[in-house]
C-alpha cells in the first residue's frame, strides 16, 4: 500500500504560527528520508489552530529541501482565485522540480464565510456555481488547450514547458466525485473529514470516469486522520487532544491545538461527548499493528491504493515519532 502525508501545518497550544511552518519543513524532510510518496500543504485562512495559509509557496519550500518525494497542494481552495493564476503558480513550481509536483484542489473555502468572502473580495469574484467552469478553464490553462472560442483564446500560463503538475480533484461528499470523473482527473476522499457516504464517492467515482489525455483510468486515494503510539494508552492521550480539539471547532472556539494535559483536564459535556463519539469513527489511533489493519482495511473498503494520512499532536516529536512508526510498520524505511 502507497503511504502519503498531508500536513496541516498545526499550531500547537504555547506554540506559534512561525513555529508550526518550521515544523512542516522538519516533517517534509523526514518524510523524505522514510519513504513517503506525497507530501500535500493544506490551505486554511484566518485560523488560530491552522498555519499553512499559501501551499503554493510552501510547496517550493518543501520541494527544494527533499529529493524524492511527490510535493503538491492537498488542496487549492480555487473558488477564491483566477484559474489563470492558479495554473501559473503550478507551472513555475513545475518548471523548478519537474515531474515532483501534484495540483489538487478543493472546493471549500478553508475558512468562515466571512474570510471566503475577503478573499474573493472584488467586482470579479465568482459564486460557487461557476467552480465546474473554474475546473474547465484551469485544465485549459495548464496544458494550453483553450477552445476556440473562449474568451481568453489566446493566453498563455506561464512558463510553458512540456509537462504540467497532475491535477488532483479533492472532497468530503459526492461532489468531488462527480467532478472528478467527469473531467477524468484523480481523486482523493477526505475521510478524516465525511465518513459518510465516503465509499460510495469512491464507488460512483470509478463507474464513471471519463478517461482524458493526462489519465486514461481513475486513481483514486483516501485521507485519514491517524495517531500511531508504542502503546494503546499513548495513543489514546494523543486521540484525546483531537476529542477538545475537534469538539472547540465543532462549538465556535476554534484555536491552537491542545496538550495533553490540558485534554486530560477538561471535562466534556454531553453534547461534546456526541461530537467526541462521531469524530473518533473517524480516527485511527493505537499501536503500530492495530492502526495497519485499520488502514488496511479502510484502504479496501475504498478500492484504493493509496491513503493519505493526517497526523496532529500537540507534541512535535509525538507527531514525528508517529510517522516513523507507520513507516515502520508498512516497511517504506
């Protein structure tokens, strides 16, 4: 089974935004070393608990740090942005490290609607009902194949070169499927996020691909959210930091992520205990073998190959040693 990352850039409590960039940097080039395929950089806005803010410069970072591993962008929030500027971003980010890098984009705003709103500031900014069209124009821009016709017939993403970063479509409903079979890119399911209807996405996904000129078959993987410790009761203080963690988003306090003293102080109400419950069907945490089978499993029940997995603990080297451990276990060192 192919093993990736997608870092969030964690903001840990006693922690800063500066530090959690340097963290992904660290992460990024261990990740390397042990054997990792992808390493994507999420995009959030406004956030107290969520650094990463630009993928597309983080990307560069990353890229030129490591010497193997696929860099890319898990994902690009597009309704935001010009799908001419997005398609350059990743052209000159191809042109830098040829053949390493990966486009995938979402379609949330990775932020409150209020951000969503300052970020599409603009007598120009598009509704959310012109993203399928976004999708047509950014597929055109990448590989110069505006159809004739077009309103921007003509312009050109620069740097041209001979190749482009594939294009990822990524979601946490039906939607992203629907999409991503329909213009015949990849896709990759945000099972940490929606674990409902998530096999079915895959499902439908693949009975109707429509093959392009950059994928001739679907390919497709799946997010998860996991926590990987020595032992069972390790991982669980670790799983406990996401419960407040979670349970403060879910409740309007969204800010850094908590430690474990703190989780194990704080005394969940029943309602909490209802969101504690939903989001740990959608954890993976224990030992090394247990969180295998696990992913093995959710892996099949996908019909897919490759999981990306979503690591956040309050402690650096508890987030590391996590890694190290899955890597371990799958014998990617």
């Amino acid at each position: 089974m192919i093993l990736s990352i997608l870092d969030q850039s964690p903001i840990r409590s006693g922690g800063t935004a500066a530090e959690a960039i340097q963290e992904t940097l660290q992460l990024a080039e261990r990740a390397d070393r042990l054997g990792y395929h992808r390493y994507w950089l999420a995009e959030h806005h406004s956030s107290g608990g969520l650094a990463g803010s630009a993928p597309e410069v983080l990307i560069g970072q990353v890229a030129s740090r490591t010497s193997r591993i696929r860099v890319g962008s898990g994902g690009v929030m597009l309704s935001h942005y010009s799908a001419l500027k997005v398609a350059e971003n990743f052209r000159v980010l191809e042109a830098l490290f040829p053949g390493r890098i990966d486009l995938g984009i979402g379609r949330a705003p990775g932020s409150d609607q209020r951000t969503a709103r300052a970020l599409r500031a603009g007598p120009g900014a598009l509704g959310l009902e012109q993203f399928p069209q976004q999708l047509a124009d950014l597929i055109s821009f990448l590989h110069d194949e505006l159809p004739p016709g077009h309103p921007f017939t003509g312009v050109r993403a620069m740097p041209a070169g001979p190749t482009a970063p594939p294009l990822w479509i990524l979601g946490s409903s039906g939607e992203g499927a629907v999409l991503a079979a329909h213009f015949g890119t990849a896709f990759s399911y945000a099972h940490f996020i929606n674990a409902d209807g998530g096999t079915e996405a895959a499902q439908a996904y693949r009975e109707n691909f429509r093959p392009s000129l950059r994928l001739a078959a679907p390919q497709a993987s799946v997010a998860a959210f996991v926590l990987c410790a020595h032992t069972e009761d390790q991982a669980e203080r670790l799983a406990r930091c996401r419960d407040l963690f979670i349970v403060r988003l879910y409740t309007g306090r969204f800010g850094p992520f908590p430690s474990v003293e703190e989780a194990a102080a704080y005394e969940f109400s029943p309602p909490e205990l209802a969101i504690v419950a939903q989001a740990r069907g959608r954890t993976v945490a224990g030992t090394p073998d247990r969180v295998k089978a696990r992913l093995e499993a959710l892996a099949s029940g996908y019909g897919v190959d490759e999981v990306v997995v979503v690591t956040i603990a309050h402690e650096f080297k508890a987030r590391l040693r996590s890694y190290e451990l899955l890597a371990e276990v799958f014998g990617l060192v």
